[in-house]
C-alpha cells in the first residue's frame, strides 16, 4: 500500500501486524504471515533468549521479508532476549506489558524498528518523545495481558495525542473491524486470535477448536486481583481462577494455578487446566486457512486496505 505509512516504515504490503501471541507465534507462523505481505512477529513471551534466536533463524529461512520480534517486558528472560534481537537485527521489534524506554536506544541504534504497545495516552507521548517509530494502542478486548480501555476509546485518543502512526489493536476479525480502526485514525492493525486458527500455528487441535466454537461470551479476564489481567477463553481453570481471586487467593496461590498453564495449553491441548488465551473476537473466528487466506479474508472488503 503506496503512502502507508506503516507500509512504507516497514517495507511490507499490508498495514497488517500478526500479534505476538506467547507459545504460538513461532518462527514458521511469523514467516508465513510475512510471506503474505502482512508483519509477522515472533513472540519472545516467557522463552529464554536461545528458543528465540531459534525462531529468528526459522523465520530467516522461510521468508526473505520483513518481520518483527515481541519482546514481553515481564519476562524473566527479558534481557537476553533484547541481546538476541539486537544480535540478530531483525526488522522491527514490538513491546508489551511494560514501559520499554530503557531499551529504545539501542534498538534505534542497531536500525531496528521500535513499535511498542501503549495502553495510555501518556505512555504513547512518552514513547513518540524518545524516538519510536509507531505504536500499537492495544484495546482490552485483545487477548493475553491487557490494559484498561477499549480500542474505541484508547485508539482516538492516541492518534489525537502523537504524530508518529499508530497501529489498532484488540477486537478485529473483519474488513468491518480494519475499517472501523482506520476510521478511528490508525494506519494500520495489528490481529492475533484469527491467526491461531492458521494452518501454520502450532496450537494443539483443541486450541484451535476452542477459538472456532467460541460464542460472543466465551471469554473471561482472570487475574484483574494481580495487576496482571489476562483475557483467556472459559474453562475449568479460568473458573478455579477466579474463585481463588473471590475468595483471597495470595498472589503466589494465583501464580501457582497459571504456571505451565500457556504450555498446557497450547502443547497439550489441556482443556481443564490450560490457560487459553485469546480475544474476545473468538466468536467472530469460523474458518481455517492458510496465514495467507486468513489474512486475505481479513482485509477482503475493506475500504481502506486494498488486495
Ligand atoms: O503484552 C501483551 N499481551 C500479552 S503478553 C503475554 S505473556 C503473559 N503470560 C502470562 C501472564 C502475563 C503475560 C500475553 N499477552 N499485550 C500488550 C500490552 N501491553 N497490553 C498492555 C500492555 C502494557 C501495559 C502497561 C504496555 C505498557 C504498560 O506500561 C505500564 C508502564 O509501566 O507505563
């Protein structure tokens, strides 16, 4: 797309991010979303710096276009994935679940792009100030970790408040959701849910049957009680979540009942003791494909992004 400016930072076709989803964004989903014209970024999540530089070199050898790494700023790993990332100069770098300016300067200074997610106006500024290319303003209606406000409501406010673009994130599944985005003011989108349905993501077959089964209010937030809110699908674990957190469940009894919980998930296919990430637009979710197919259902009819 000619005179995007997200397309044109990135050198990609389609102003369309594939969001970095902990355990499922690999190597081979990334590349694949790549391929397609869109950003695929690898999800560093909790994994040590290693697995990633791994996945960087999957993606290398599956794809000769640009893509990106989420560096998830709560990781215990955080700084050796940083040390990968810049070792490896990969194209662009994204952020979550934190404040990434401490880190700002070295990645601009290796050339790689720095988009963070912000979930508040103030951050945004902050980030704009400090060099960043663009940033994602991530509603709470996306998946894993969330923030407290809507796409509706943050995206606006965000693209009011700086000039470098801005990326929407959190709630869309169709042209319907691209458009209302671009509407908003972004440039481009970022979507993670209608990709783990994506014949090149690695969740285990009940992950994917989960999304595509999801009604309208299949998902939950567990964990608002730790500072750290988590949009999941419903299951037994979410509810044994969530009675913990009702009747005072310690921070260390709730951080218990999440370990392993993603890898149970997505490996396993746990249905009971998994923890199921995912948007709340898994209700919008009925159809598999290729990461290609996926991402051309998406953007078909879009008034602002055209095939
Ligand atoms: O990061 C995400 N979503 C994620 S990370 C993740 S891995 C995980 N696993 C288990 C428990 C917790 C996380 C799963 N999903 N989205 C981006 C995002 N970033 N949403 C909200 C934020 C955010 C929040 C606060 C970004 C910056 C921030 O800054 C606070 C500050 O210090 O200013």
């Amino acid at each position: 797309m000619m005179g995007n400016r997200i397309c044109d930072l990135l050198g990609i076709r389609y102003p369309v991010f594939q969001g970095a989803m902990a355990w499922l964004a690999d190597g081979k989903l990334a590349a694949a979303v790549s391929n397609a014209g869109g950003l695929g970024i690898i999800a560093g999540g909790n994994a040590p710096g290693e697995i990633v530089r791994q996945e960087i070199r999957i993606a290398k050898s599956l794809t000769d276009k640009p893509f990106g790494v989420n560096i998830m700023l709560l990781s215990p790993f955080r700084d050796e994935v940083i040390s990968v990332v810049l070792e490896e100069k990969v194209a662009a770098v994204t952020t979550g679940a934190g404040n990434p300016a401490k880190y700002v300067p070295a990645f601009k200074a290796a050339g790689i792009k720095v988009i963070p997610v912000v979930p508040s106006i103030a951050l945004a500024k902050r980030m704009e100030k400090i060099g960043a290319d663009a940033v994602i303003a991530e509603g709470n209606e996306a998946g894993g970790h969330i923030g407290k406000l809507t796409t509706m409501v943050l995206v606006p406010q965000i693209v009011d408040s700086v000039s470098i673009p801005v990326i929407a994130a959190g709630g869309v599944a169709d042209h319907r959701g691209v458009d209302a985005c671009f509407t908003l003011g972004a440039e481009g989108i970022q979507v993670g849910t209608v990709f783990i349905v994506a014949d090149e993501c690695k969740a285990h077959e009940n992950y994917k049957k989960m999304v595509l089964e999801a009604s309208d209010i299949d998902t939950t937030v567990t964990g608002r009680s730790t500072g750290h809110p988590v949009q999941v699908l419903r299951n037994k674990l979410s509810k044994r979540f969530d009675d913990l957190e009702k009747h005072g469940g310690t921070p260390e009894e709730l951080e218990a009942l999440g370990t392993g919980a993603l890898k149970a998930a997505v490996i396993d296919g746990d249905i009971e003791k998994g923890s199921f990430m995912s948007g709340q637009i898994a209700g919008m979710v009925k159809e598999r494909g290729t990461a290609k197919e996926i991402l051309e259902r998406l953007i078909t009819g879009s008034k602002f992004i055209t095939l």
